[in-house]
C-alpha cells in the first residue's frame, strides 16, 4: 500500500468542513478503496491530528479477528457465523472518521456482506474498539 502523506488530505469540495483522501487508495479491511473516505477534525489543521489517523487507518487496513469476533459475538440477525471467508467479500461503501475535542477517533463503515446481501451493514469503532455492528435496511 502507498503510505499516505499529508498532500494526500484535501477539503472536500462538497463539505468544506472535512477531509477526503481522493486521489490514493487506501486498505481498509483489508480491501484497496478509493475516494469513500471523509475526515472530520475539531478544526481543518490536519498536520495537527496526522499522527492519530494514520495510526488508525493502518489499524483498520486488518482488523479481522476484532471484527470477525464482534460479529459472532453480536449478531442477532442470522445464525450464520463470520469466519475469514466473510471478511474477504466484505464490500466498503463509505468510510467516515470524526476526530472529537477529546482525540478521540469515531469510526462508521458502511460495507456490504454476503450473509444480508440488500442491507447495508454499519459498523461503527470508537477508537480500536468496535461499539456495535448493525444491518441498516
């Protein structure tokens, strides 16, 4: 993966108040996306909130066992149990990061999966923990 510089950050042109990462992919879930990720930070001095997001991000390019492990743990939804063959077909729709006041990293993934194929499964991550995982359809 192409390590991420901070030329590679720009205002969104939508939502002058964040951050995407338009012209690089990045892995997230093990998966190369592009363009779906927007940033929130407390003010547009990214320099200053670099360090934690790139930590984050390279967390994210493979949390496998924390998610699969949420997943079987959690999901009432279907008797079907996450193994790596899930994680592998996950599809990643939309990545948003919110950095709060507190530095706190606040993560909401929308992907899809094979188990719920016309619902959209939400995962959102306070920091390296997964808070909940949810089917929004």
């Amino acid at each position: 993966m192409p390590k991420l510089t901070l030329s590679d950050f720009q205002i969104s042109k939508e939502d002058k108040g964040n951050f995407e990462i338009p012209q690089k992919e990045i892995v997230i879930f093990n998966k190369n996306v592009k363009g779906k990720i927007s940033i929130y930070t407390p003010d547009l001095d990214i320099e200053k909130y670099s360090d934690i997001i790139f930590e984050h991000l390279n967390w994210l390019a493979d949390c496998k066992n924390e998610l699969i492990e949420f997943y079987n743990k959690n999901n009432e939804f279907t008797e079907e149990l996450a193994n790596d063959d899930w994680y592998d077909t996950l599809d990643i729709y939309s990545i948003q990061l919110t950095i709060n006041n507190s530095s706190d990293i606040e993560t909401l993934i929308s992907a899809g999966d094979t188990f719920s194929q016309d619902h959209i499964l939400d995962i959102e991550l306070t920091n390296r923990t997964i808070i909940s995982m949810n089917y929004d359809g």
